[in-house]
C-alpha cells in the first residue's frame, strides 16, 4: 500500500488520517500564533447548539447541557477578546425556543439571569460591553431587569461588544423593520424612494454594528435557522460538529483560521479582489 505523498502532492488515506491527529493535539497556543491579526474578522456571530446532546450523550439532565455550556461562551469571549475581534453575537434564545417544555424555558430564563449576575463583574472590568438584540419585552421582569443593570454598568467598556440575542428570530426582526419604515412613510418623516440598505440596517436590532464576517454553527447542523438573516449576506459559515458545551478557545481560532484561507468575493472576480 502507498503511504505517502504522491507527485500530485495528494496524501494517501492512511497520512491524511495521522496528520489530520496531529493537527487535533495543536494548542490554542500554537493557533493562535498562526492567525494574521491584520485580518480578524471585526464581527463574530455564534449559533450554540447541541447542548440537549451534550447532556443526553452524558446521562444528564438537558439543563446540565446549558448549564456547561456557559463554559463555552466564556471560551468564546476570550478567544474572540484575545484576537481583537470587536463584536461577538450569540444566538442564546430563540422566539422559536418558547415552544420549549415551560420547565426548561424557566430553567433557561434563570440561569442566564445568575450568569450575568455571577459574570457582571468580570465583563465589566475586562472593557466587555454587554449588549442584546430580541424581543426583550418579551423577556420575564429579571430576566430584564439584570440584562439593562449589566448593560448600563458595561455602557462605558469599548474593548469587545457581547450581544445576547433572546427571544430573537431574524424573521421577527425583518417585520419589525418593514412595521417602522411603513410607520414613518405614513408620518411623512421618510419617503418611499429614500429606503435602500442602508435604511434598512438602521431599523435592525443590530443598527451600528457592522455586519457579521464570520458565522460559526456547533453540533454538526448546517443551518441558519432565522438567525441575522439580513446581516450574514456575506458571511463565511464555519461549521464543526463540536456540541457547544464542548466548544473551547481552539475551535474559535481554528474558525478564524478557516476565515482566513477563504477568498471573500463579495460578488467579484478573483482578480477585482483586493490581493491579502
Ligand atoms: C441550543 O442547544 C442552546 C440553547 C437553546 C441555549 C443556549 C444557552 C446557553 C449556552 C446558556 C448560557 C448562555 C449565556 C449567554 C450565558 P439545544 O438545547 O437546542 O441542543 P440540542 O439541539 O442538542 O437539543
């Protein structure tokens, strides 16, 4: 049997298999050294998932799914504070998650609720600005409540901005836009004619930021289930399937790095992009 590279420079299965090991045992460290900082991506967004697997592949309760997967957004934020990548958005609550059994819902509700508390201090120290997107109303009271506390006392901090999307669904979003454009050309206060792209991202939740470069999705789906459905016409779509309470720093620069061997065409030729 061949074991190794042909002169097409292809490895045989057997290679590929040892150097694909090789490359699992890579530290963060090791990553991150081999990331160009010149071209982090200013935008990472994050659709966690798998963590009912998690817990049932463990013999746990699916709260202890979420409840480890509060690790994994830790994980993530350093990872993403640590390359300089200014906005990182994660997908924690769906409008679609209220269908969801009540027990797990309340469960939900109140862990993020003792996560921020628990968590305030650090992110307001460590210059995290606390952000969210969603239907908040529809939020319980402290649930609210702790989320505005935590987004006032981080209002200053401009190192990273940490958006929670809840009770969030892009499709929600879009309606609320079209709702308030449609509002304002009744008033009078907007024309018709001046509504373009750029109108139109100012009445999303996510007026200000930029779009998202990057969006990574866990546990093995490839999908975007109604997630910044507007935002991501350009993205790069990582998926991996590490169930999210497993999701450690090296896959988010393993994300970046995969970001960046891409060529981003926006619609262009590869000779009108600009070289890297
Ligand atoms: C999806 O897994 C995950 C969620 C619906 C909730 C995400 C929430 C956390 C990670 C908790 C903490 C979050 C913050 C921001 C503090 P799933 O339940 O759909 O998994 P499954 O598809 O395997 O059932």
């Amino acid at each position: 049997m061949r074991n190794t590279i042909g002169c097409d420079g292809n490895a045989d299965p057997p290679l590929l298999a040892i150097f694909a090991a090789l490359d699992e045992r890579t530290t963060s460290e090791e990553l991150l050294a081999r990331i160009d900082r010149k071209r982090v991506p200013r935008h990472v967004a994050i659709i966690m998932d798998g963590n009912g697997r998690w817990a049932e592949q463990h013999g746990e309760h699916r709260m202890m799914g979420h409840a480890n997967g509060v690790t994994s957004v830790r994980e993530a934020l350093t990872a993403a504070t640590e390359l300089g990548v200014r906005y990182l958005t994660l997908y924690a609550f769906s409008t679609e998650n209220w269908n969801r059994p009540k027990e797990e819902v309340d469960a939900l509700m109140d862990l993020l609720v003792r996560t921020m508390v628990k968590e305030l201090e650090e992110l307001r120290t460590n210059g995290v600005r606390l952000n969210a997107i969603g239907d908040l109303d529809s939020l319980p009271e402290s649930c609210r409540g702790t989320l505005q506390q935590g987004m006032d006392s981080t209002a200053g901090n401009d190192r990273i901005t940490l958006t929670l999307a809840l009770s969030y669904s892009s499709r929600w979003e879009i309606l609320r836009m079209v709702s308030d454009l449609v509002g304002k050309v009744a008033q009078g206060s907007i024309n018709a004619s001046e509504i373009n792209e750029r109108t139109v991202g100012e009445h999303l939740c996510t007026a200000g930021m930029p779009d998202p470069e990057l969006l990574i999705r866990t546990s093995g789906e490839q999908r975007v289930s109604n997630f910044l459905l507007w935002q991501i016409a350009y993205a790069e779509l990582w998926f991996t399937p590490v169930l999210w309470p497993d999701f450690r720093k090296e896959h988010f620069f393993r994300a970046v790095l995969d970001y960046q061997n891409r060529e981003r065409r926006f619609g262009l030729v590869s000779e009108q992009v600009a070289p890297k």
